[in-house]
C-alpha cells in the first residue's frame, strides 16, 4: 500500500486531527490540579508544558490561517530567540491555572478545526518552514499532539493503543529525512530510500519510495512513529535498516522542525 495518506482528502486528516486531540483530551481532561505539575520526558516540561505548547501551537496555526501579517510578527519574535520561543510559549500556558488552560486549549483548537474546514485547498499558508495547505499543517498538528501525547502517556504511565492515524506521522517522518540531515549540518544521500511499515493492526504494509531501492527501512510503523518523533531510543525499537545510509538515517531520524535534542535514552527495561 504505497503513501497510504498522500491521496487522503482533506476532511478525512481534519477528522483524524480532531480524534487524536480527543484521545490526548481524554488522558488530562480529568485529572487533579496537583497532576499538572507531574515531569514528563521532556527535560523541565510537565503536563501543563505539553498542552500549552499544543495551545500555543494551535494559536500560531490559526494566525497562518487567518492573518498572514500577524503570523509575519510571530516569527520575527520567534527570530529574536530561535533556541527558547519555544520552551517560553509552553512556560507561558503552563502558568495558568489547569482549568482554565485545559479550556482554552479546547477552545483553540475547535477554532483551529473550523479554520481549516474553510480554508482553500490549493491554497498555501505561512509557516516557520516552508509554505502549507491545510491538509499538510491539519497532518503537521497531528503529529505534534500525537507526539506530545506521549510524552503525557508516558508521564501518567499509560500505554496508548496506536491507531491507523499514525499515517500521518510516519509519511511526514519519511518526508523529512532529508531534514534531518540538514538539521545537523550533513549531506542527505542523493538516491531515495525504500521504507516499508507495518500498519498498528498488522493488516497492511505502508510503503514508500522505490521498491527496488537497495537503502532500506522495515519494521512496525508504530516503532517508526516514535523514532521519528525522537520519543523512544533506536535500541528499544524493531527497526532494521538495510544499507550503511539507511542504518545511519536511523540514527538522525527527526519529523518535525527545530533543534532535535537530545533525544531519549534507551530503556533500562529494553525493547518495547
């Protein structure tokens, strides 16, 4: 099953977008005010900092969507302090109380939703990085709360049940590959790898790139998802890479914008 969501019509990903903001909302939605303040993987972030970057975030999407000048300003302010705009727009959110940042991210991103049902397909929307459809930035989100959501997984001790949404991840995490070399300062290989995932369900294989390529990633999509994400160590993962670009590629993988970090560590308790 090639690309199984580059032919996916824009309502679907927007529903998609919504069932997963759903899920993380469903993780948080009930918890105490003292549980906010709970560490989450991310270095210095709790659960407060995960949603409110997802806010922040949201805000920044409806800006794009809405108001292209207001998004210029965005990011000449986040031009000003490439390596804390982020850490300080989560630090802003996480100091409200629980209540009311739980509302206004529900808020934001039901504004987000509409915003992105009535924008023009075709057409482009400003961005930190290249230029976006809504399909593209509805995918982007999803990616980013499902991520974080991990983190808020992670945090509370809960193992998610991955679904056939994370198409959407693992197509943006191959898409990237040549970022993140760029990220590093390297030279991306010049020939196209073959990746082939399986789906959450075991039911279908998502492929991409040529079949015939001899630089090659297979495994479970879920453990791709995570590796892209930088939310689980290469060695906790049943990933093989055929080929020395390829094994390498494992090493830097990264689907989103940014710095990439760190990264996690590998598990003391081993492979998931």
């Amino acid at each position: 099953m090639p690309d199984p969501s580059a032919a996916d019509a824009a309502p679907a990903v927007f529903a998609d977008l919504r069932q997963e903001s759903e899920e993380l909302d469903a993780l948080v939605g009930e918890l105490g005010t003292g549980d906010w303040a709970r560490p989450t993987p991310a270095p210095g972030w709790t659960l407060a900092h995960q949603i409110a970057h997802l806010h922040w975030t949201d805000r920044a999407s409806l800006l794009s969507l809405t108001d292209a000048t207001g998004f210029g300003a965005l990011v000449e302010e986040a031009l000003k302090a490439p390596d804390s705009f982020v850490d300080e727009g989560a630090r802003e959110g996480a100091a409200l109380a629980p209540a009311d940042l739980l509302a206004r991210w529900r808020t934001g991103r039901a504004a987000l939703g509409e915003a992105l049902a009535a924008a023009s397909p075709d057409a482009r929307f400003p961005w930190y990085g290249p230029p976006m459809k809504a399909a593209s930035m509805a995918g982007a989100r999803l990616m980013e709360t499902w991520a974080h959501g991990q983190d808020v997984a992670d945090a509370l001790g809960v193992r998610r049940t991955p679904t056939a949404r994370l198409r959407h991840v693992a197509r943006i995490g191959v898409r990237a590959r040549d970022y993140a070399y760029a990220v590093r300062g390297l030279p991306a290989p010049a020939e196209e790898f073959r990746v082939e995932l399986t789906s959450p369900d075991g039911s279908q294989l998502w492929t991409y790139g040529p079949p015939g390529a001899p630089q090659r990633v297979t495994g479970p999509a879920l453990d791709f998802c995570l590796l892209a994400t930088r939310r689980a160590h290469r060695a906790d993962l049943a990933l093989a890479a055929t080929g020395r670009d390829a094994d390498r590629w494992l090493d830097i993988a990264q689907a989103f914008a940014g710095p990439a970090g760190p990264g996690r560590a590998p598990s003391p308790r081993g492979p998931r």
